[in-house]
C-alpha cells in the first residue's frame, strides 16, 4: 500500500456504501446525459442496440448492447460501474471522463429540487372510473383504474410481482421518473410501498373511455 494512502477505519464498509452511492448518484445524471444526446428514448432492446452504435460513430469507444444494458439495470438484478465503461459514456456525453463528468456536475452545483420539466399526471384531476397504463423497463406493464382520490385498481400486470385485483395509491405522476405506490392488499403488510421504475422511471399512458 503506498504510505500515502491510508487504510480504512472504523466503519470500512459504511465508507466503501458511500462511495458506491456516490457513484450511483453521478452514474444516474450520466444515463440522463446521454439520453440527451440521442434523439430517442433508451427503452427497448433495439435501442441500446442503436445507442452502441452512435457511441462508436461519435469515436468515444465501443460499448456491446449488452453491456449498456448493465448499465441501465435492463438485465435484471445486473449492474455495470466498470470504470472504463463510465468513461466511454463521458466522453459521448462531451466529458473527457467519469471522473471529469462528476467534477462538472459537482461545480455546477445540479438543481435537486424545483418543479418538473417532464410531462406528469396529477391523479386527482382523471374522472373515477379513468384508466390509465404505466411502464417501465425492461419490460414491465400495467392497466390501473381510478375507483376515486388517490386510489387505483390493477386491472392487468405483465413481469411484475404487482397482479390484477391488487389497490394501490399514489398522488401524482412524473415521466421519467420512479414511481411509489402504497399497496391495499390482504397480500402484503399494511403500509407496504413498492416502488417501480427505479432507475429509468416510468411512462404512462392515458387510455380511452369504453
């Protein structure tokens, strides 16, 4: 060990999570980043595939489809923070690396609150009885009915431990963003919340009258 590091003490390991949470922190603006620099949305399976492609066009360095999708949590319960990996994406993003990326976003001093710039849903303003579909990656779906406030009811779920019949609450939408439901189930705790979209957030869809 070089004498002028020195070794971990105390609480090692709550050292070592903050690291990584800073990471996580940096790596989230940094998906945010290129999604800006692409002019469509990093959702499906083809378009990783395109997104490997316009980081090589651009000579910032070759990324598989597979490995972008690590990095965006597409594969399940799998996630990339390989260095080299971050540095390829900062450089498509205008940066010279991760670390120049971080240090930029430090000095800029990010904006972590105000209102939405994205599209978003306020439930209560949707008449009882609306209903309305939310999606999220990789490819999870869901139909909600309003049955009143800020109470909905699955209709239908795919690849998602939530199933029909289940109530959930929730006040208020933000695309893009992750979404926390307050479950009504005999199934569950009381008070259990579930939250989707996590990383990428989610999407929704308003769905016509019958």
């Amino acid at each position: 060990m070089p004498e002028n590091r020195k070794p971990l003490r105390g609480n090692s390991l709550t050292l070592l999570t903050l690291m990584i949470s800073e990471t996580d922190f940096y790596l989230d603006m940094l998906r945010q980043a290129v999604a800006r620099s692409v002019s469509f949305p990093i959702r499906t399976s083809r378009d990783f595939e395109l997104l490997s492609e316009a980081v090589a066009d651009a000579g910032a360095g070759y990324l598989s489809p597979s490995t972008l999708k690590r990095v965006w949590g597409y594969v399940r319960g799998s996630q990339t923070r390989h260095a080299a990996t971050l540095d390829i994406l900062s450089r498509f993003a205008g940066y010279d690396c991760f670390g120049d990326f971080a240090a930029r976003m430090r000095e800029q001093g990010e904006v972590q609150s105000g209102f939405p710039e994205r599209p978003s849903l306020d439930a209560l303003t949707l008449e009882p009885g609306a209903t309305l579909e939310l999606s999220w990656l990789p490819d999870r779906r869901m139909t909600l009915r309003r049955l009143g406030a800020c109470r909905f009811e699955i209709l239908a779920a795919a690849n998602t431990r939530l199933e029909a019949g289940m109530r959930v609450r929730f006040s208020h939408i933000v695309e893009g963003s992750p979404l926390v439901l307050n479950i009504e189930s005999d199934a569950v705790a009381p008070g259990s919340v579930y939250e989707i979209g996590k990383i990428d957030g989610v999407t929704f869809r308003l769905l016509p009258a019958e």
